[in-house]
C-alpha cells in the first residue's frame, strides 16, 4: 500500500474516533435510533396483529367446515331413517 | 359497548367491538362478563383485535342484547380473577414465537451475506458456551451434541445448517418454556380460585358471608380442615397451622394470638379467630404458582426415565458421528448424524404428553398436581375408598331422632343442630338442614366447641357437658351410660341407618337415625374401576359394621373394614405398600389426610374439606365417580402414549442415523426429517387422549 493510502486510512480512523463517535452518541442520532426503534416496534406490533387476524380467520373458516360436515351428515341421516320408513311401510 | 357480527354460524359468534384494541384487564373483564352469561358454553377474547368468540346454546337475540349492553367503564371483575389472568404471558409468548420466525426468515431474505455469518457466529458462541459448560460435570449431555453440531457446521463454512439447527432450537426451547409455564399457571387457577365463603364474627355472633364481602380489620373464624381465606393476625385462639402451601413446610406449626398467617394456608388443629390485615387479591395466585413451581411434584418417573435415557445415548451418537466421520472423510454426513438426536425429541414430546394429560384431566374438572400420579393411577391394583361423603351422597339425611332422655325429639334435634353448624363434615351438614326443614331456629345455645377428629364433638349446654359423635366416641371414649329402662329401644334401633350418637351430662339423650345413601353410579364406576383393571377396591368407614357390609354389597367392593380410625386407614395404605400394591385413596374429610398421604396416588372429592384438598395429589371436582373411572382411562392411555413416543423416537431416529450414515439420505433431509418427526411427535403428544 502506498504512502498515501495509508495516510487516508489513518485520517479516517482519526476522524471517525474523534468526531464520528460523537456524532453517533449525539442527542440528534439518538433521536434517529428512537424514532427508528418506534417504526420497527410499530411494525411488529402490525405483525402481530396481522397474525391475530389469520388466526381468527382460520379458526372461522374450521369451524364453519366442521358445521358443514355435521349437518351433512345430519342430512344424510335423516334421509337413511326416510327411507328405511318407506321400505319397511 | 357497540359491536358488529364479523362471523356467524348457528352456536358460534364472533363480533368486533369498536374499540382498536383491549388491553389485559379489559379483555379479562370482558370474557369473565360473557363466560357468566347464560347459555354461553365457551368465550375466547383476542385482546389485540377486540374481537370475542362466543359458543353458546341459548336465544341469540338475548346473547345479542346482552353484549349491547356490556358497558366498560362500569364492568368489573372479582380481583382474584385478574390476578389469575394468564393473558399477558400467552401473549409474551406468542410475540416471542412469531418474532422468532419472521427474523430468521427474513435475516435469509434481506440481510447481506458478511452480517448474515457474523450473526450466525454469534449466536453460535452462545450455544459452544453453553455445550462447554457441561464438560466440567464430567456426563455426556444433549448441550454438547448440539455444541459440537453447530460448532461443525460453522467451521465448515455451512452456515445455512447451523443458521437452522439454532433456530430449531431455540423454537423448541420457547415452546418447552411456555408449555410448562402454560400448564403450571392453569393448574394454579383452578387451584386458587375456590373458597368462597367465610364465617365472618361481628360482635358476639358469627355469620356465614361471601368471601367478597369481607373487608380489612374483620374477624373471620378459621376451624379445624378450614382453609385461612386472607392474611392476617390472629386475634384470638390457637391451632395448628399447616403451611405447605406457602413454605412447602409439611409440619404444622403454631400458631397463636398475635402471630400472623397467610391466606391459602389450613388449620389442622384447634380454631383462631383471624383479623384481615390483606383482602382478595392478595397474591394467593402467585402463592401458588411458587408453590407448584418449588415442589417435585411435577417430575414424573416415567419423564425423568426418559430424560437420563436421553443423555445416556449422547455418546452413542457422539461415536456414531465420529465413525461417520472416519469412514467418509464428509464432515456434512458426521454432522447429519450429530442432527439426528435422540434427546432433543424426548425432551420435547415427554413433558409435553405429561402437561397435555394434566391440562386435559383439568377439562374433566380433575386438578392432577404432578405427573407423577397419573403414573400412580395407571399403575395402581388397589384403590381405597372412604365411604361417607365418597361412595355415599354428600348429602345424607336425618330420618328419625329417637329420643331417650324424655325430652321433645325437637328440642333434641335443635340441640344438636347448633352443635353441628360449625363443621365441614357431610352429616354435620345433614343434622343442619333438618334443623332447617322443620324451621328449628338455634342461636348459640352452646359455649365453646371442641371437634376431636373423627369422633365427634363435645361442648356446653347450660352448664351440662354435651356430646355427639360415632358409637365408639360416646360409649367407649367418654363413658356415656344409657338412661334405665332404655335398654331395650336402644337394642330396638332398626338397622340400614348410620346412626348419630347425642348425650348430655354422661347420659345418652337421643339418637339420630341418618341415612345415607350410595351415590347413583357408584356401583357402575365400581365395576368400570374393576374392568380397568384395579383388582382390590377396599372400603374403610368410621361407620358401624352393618351399615358398611350392607353398602359394601351393594357396590360388589372387595374388602370392607368398618369403624375405622383415621390412623387405622392411614396404617392400611402403609401396609399395602409394603406388600407391593400400588394404591390410590380416595376420601373426603379431614380424617383421610394420613391416608391420603400415604398413599401413591391420594385423591380428594371436591366436595370434602379443604384440608383434604391441600395434602391430596389429585382432586377431584365433581360428585360423581365415574370421573375416578375417567381419571384411570386418562392415566392409562398417558402412558401408553409416553411408551409409544418413547419406541417411535428412537425407531425413526435411528432409522434416519443408519440412512444417512448409509449415504442414501443427505445430510440436509435427514436433519429436515428428524426436525419434522420430533415437531409433528410433539403436536401429536397435545391432542386428547380420552
């Protein structure tokens, strides 16, 4: 590596420890972190709620399944006993 | 509150309030509100989209106005409730699952390769930690297996694997933690939330009142196998107190004026008159929960039997993976087998089936405190029954008060009424309501009551020692004679009752003639129980040796020992054991206590005292028995699902290791097999059993 190049890596690490960290820590960036922080929480907060949803759906959508079957096999009970009475009439 | 139907099929509503969302309390308020409706069979309320779900079998148009008009600013639940409230860990739960999930897919899609591995090489760290730790107690353990597999992967630069195998991991792990969590807090809520009523003294008088009505500086009277409903000080009296339910302490200790006590804990011994220093609400849950959570209970032997089995076969694929190594110079194929590990599977599936079974007995109204006992009861030859309370009715009744000292049977009978009232026995109850029936009023005709266990009670009338109580008691104990010239009623006395023994200053006043019938079904369950496989059911009863011959008969019971003491049963059970039986005791009172814990498996009837209920390893909630019939088919079909899972973990397993070692499976299906086998093994292990 040539003079100059490593001149520019030892410039950037010195600015980075002096006046980057403090940018980083500054009251502003930690602004920055919590309104980020928020939307991230917000989002799972979404995601869970979205997941809530399935949830409620699925379990809707089982439940009417199982209705369907019942009472189909309601039905065809029924017409088991219709017909046995006729047979046997 | 305004609502609108987002689902409807006949029998099951689901509406959404107007609100954006409920939180913990409101949510809690609200389904204990819709629980308590009429007609409602089941209520689930999902806080985070204010929408409930309601089953229910009564007028939809009632069910409809109802919810109109739930109002939540005025809606209130009993604190107890709340306290027991177990929404806001399901939820935590919940959040930590799916959390869990969508960041491991999406750290796949969207992070960039470099962040990606520097994770994986983080968490990795964790699980070599962990694995490490385990060296220095010199056992092989299911950490290091996992260690050494996701250490492999890493250094092979396959971090897709070890990405995987963490995630899998940690899944089972929080599902493990939140099953356990889950079950121990249930089985917490169907223990706390249980005394109701309390004798609360004003003045000169006591009186029997809600448990929601009392108030801080009260005085409540706490009695022999009576639960301390609240904390606080006694002020007057001295008992035995047993505090198990706090410390864990099975020694009664003393306690006396001045000295404090805490709620959920019971009086062995003696009486104390308590003032309230903490009303409902007093953390009784949480007692609990630290209870349940303190003691061995939950430890079953079949469960640990798996347990230390699988960490005796971490060497066998510890070796196995070696030679796999070895023999194939493939670092993925030694690391499949590393995958493929028993452990992990009976870890999952063991206390899953156990907690499942509990949660599933807990359906049935059947509190089990460990899986220990349902072991107990699938093993069990003998069972032991108590008969009054138990076998019979908990309802006996007076027939006939025969009296022998010349007084009016009335009097006799208000007489020993009021002498009665004070004690959580089944015919103590009876002597009460036919005071009752025939509109006996008896205030405090008495001084101080003394109960001695299992024989009966001795107190003042009017400056005369009074007495009432078994044959043995009041005949051989205290040496009461009978008047002249009664001799001969007294022979007369017809037989089939139970009879109630009252004297007055040495002398036999009267005698009670209580019947007390079998419950209905008993006879069934006795035979089911006999069916099941229970080879010995052995009857023991205080009573008189006719009355229990009789019943004994009528129920097809095998043995029959009558006018038994407490230690007499608790001395059976011992015996029993010695010989080699498994034996499960059922009994309500106080007096079965010893018995009950002597026994493998002790269980309660609901009905019986409180005492009781505390030392019994199972309880039982309702009247009849054929849940003792249901209990045993439960704990029966439990263990053979532990053996079942048990041979198909390692048939499968072993079977995916031979596979891959074979090189017929790559690495990749062979971990995906054994990660689908132990999921789908563990979903099965929570479905119903019965």
């Amino acid at each position: 590596m040539d003079w100059g190049k490593r001149c520019g890596i030892f410039a950037a690490g010195l600015l980075f420890g002096t006046a980057g960290v403090r940018i980083l820590v500054s009251r502003d960036a930690k602004k920055l972190y919590a309104h980020c922080t928020a939307a991230v929480l917000r989002a799972k907060d979404a995601l869970m709620d979205q997941a809530t949803v399935l949830q409620e759906n699925c379990t809707d959508i089982y439940e009417e399944a199982k209705a369907i079957n019942e009472e189909r096999e309601a039905q065809e009970a029924a017409e088991e006993i219709e017909e046995e009475a006729e047979t046997a009439a | 509150m305004k609502a609108i139907i987002r689902h409807e099929i006949p029998g099951r509503l689901r509406v959404h309030f107007a609100r954006r969302r409920l939180s913990f309390r409101e949510a809690d308020t609200l389904h204990y509100h819709l629980a308590n409706l009429p007609g409602v069979e089941s209520v689930q309320v999902y806080e985070r989209t204010a929408d409930a779900v309601i089953r229910y079998s009564c007028d939809r148009g009632a069910l409809l106005a109802a919810i109109r008009s739930y109002d939540p600013a005025q809606a209130k639940a009993p604190p107890e409730v709340l306290e027991a409230s177990g929404r806001a860990q399901q939820a935590a739960y919940r959040e930590r699952i799916i959390a869990s999930v969508v960041l491991h897919f999406g750290k796949r899609l969207l992070l960039p390769g470099p962040v990606r591995r520097l994770l994986t090489w983080g968490r990795a760290l964790r699980f070599l930690w962990r694995g490490l730790r385990t060296i220095p107690q010199r056992r092989l353990r299911v950490e290091l297996l996992d260690a050494t597999a996701i250490g492999a992967s890493v250094l092979s630069r396959d971090h897709g694997t070890a990405d995987s195998v963490m995630f899998l991991l940690d899944v089972g792990d929080t599902l493990e933690e939140w099953t356990h969590k889950k079950s121990v807090s249930d089985l917490a809520r169907q223990m706390s939330l249980h005394v109701s009523r309390v004798w609360r003294i004003s003045g000169d008088t006591e009186a029997l009142v809600d448990a929601g009505e009392i108030r801080e500086g009260d005085l409540v009277m706490v009695r022999v196998g009576s639960l301390i409903p609240f904390d606080g000080v006694v002020a007057r009296g001295e008992a035995m107190v047993n505090q198990a339910s706090m410390t864990g302490e099975p020694i009664p200790v003393r306690r006396s004026a001045g000295k404090s006590v805490f709620a959920g804990t019971v009086v062995e011994e003696g009486e104390l008159v308590v003032r309230v220093t903490k009303v409902s609400g007093s953390g009784r849950f949480d007692k609990i929960v630290h209870m349940i959570e303190e003691s061995e209970k939950l430890k079953s032997n079949a469960e640990s039997k798996a347990e230390t089995l699988a960490d005796r076969l971490v060497p066998y694929t510890l070796a196995g993976a070696a030679l796999t190594w070895l023999l194939t110079r493939d670092v993925r194929k030694a690391v499949a087998v590393l995958m493929v590990d028993y452990s992990c599977a009976l870890k999952l599936a063991m206390p899953i089936s156990v907690l499942s079974a509990i949660r599933e007995a807990g359906s049935h109204h059947i509190t089990v405190k460990g899986g220990r006992f349902l072991e107990a009861v699938a093993e069990a030859d003998t069972i032991v029954f108590d008969k009054t309370g138990t076998l019979t009715k908990a309802q006996p009744a007076v027939r006939e008060v025969i009296s022998f000292n010349g007084a009016d049977a009335r009097e006799l009978l208000r007489e020993a009424a009021c002498l009665e009232e004070h004690f959580p026995h089944s015919i103590a109850n009876a002597v009460v309501r036919a005071a009752a029936e025939q509109d006996l009023q008896h205030e405090e005709l008495h001084a101080e009551v003394e109960y001695i266990v299992a024989h009966g009670i001795a107190s003042t009338i009017a400056g005369k020692r009074a007495l009432i109580g078994s044959r043995h008691f009041i005949f051989e104990d205290e040496g009461v004679e009978i008047p002249e010239g009664e001799r001969e009623r007294f022979e007369a006395i017809p037989e089939g009752y139970s009879p109630l023994y009252y004297a007055k200053d040495g002398q036999l006043a009267a005698v009670l003639l209580i019947e007390d019938p079998v419950k209905e079904g008993a006879a069934r369950a006795i035979e089911a129980l006999h069916r099941e496989g229970v080879a010995r059911i052995v009857m023991m009863t205080g009573d008189s040796e006719g009355t229990a011959q009789r019943i004994a008969a009528s129920l097809g019971i095998d043995e029959v020992h009558a006018e038994v003491l407490p230690e007499d049963k608790a001395r059976f059970v011992q015996l029993a054991k010695r010989e080699g039986a498994r034996v499960i005791m059922v009994g309500d009172g106080i007096n079965d206590s010893p018995a009950l814990s002597a026994a493998d498996a002790g269980v309660a009837i609901s009905s019986g005292a409180e005492l009781a209920r505390q030392i019994a390893d199972i309880t039982v909630g309702r009247d009849d028995l054929e849940a003792i019939v249901a209990l045993r088919r439960l704990s029966e079909l439990l263990m053979r699902r532990i053996h079942f899972n048990y041979r198909m973990i390692v048939g499968v397993n072993t079977a995916l290791i031979l596979l891959s070692m074979a090189g017929i499976l790559p690495p990749a299906t062979s971990a995906l097999l054994h990660n689908a086998s132990t999921l789908a093994l563990g979903l099965k292990s929570t479905t119903k059993l019965l």
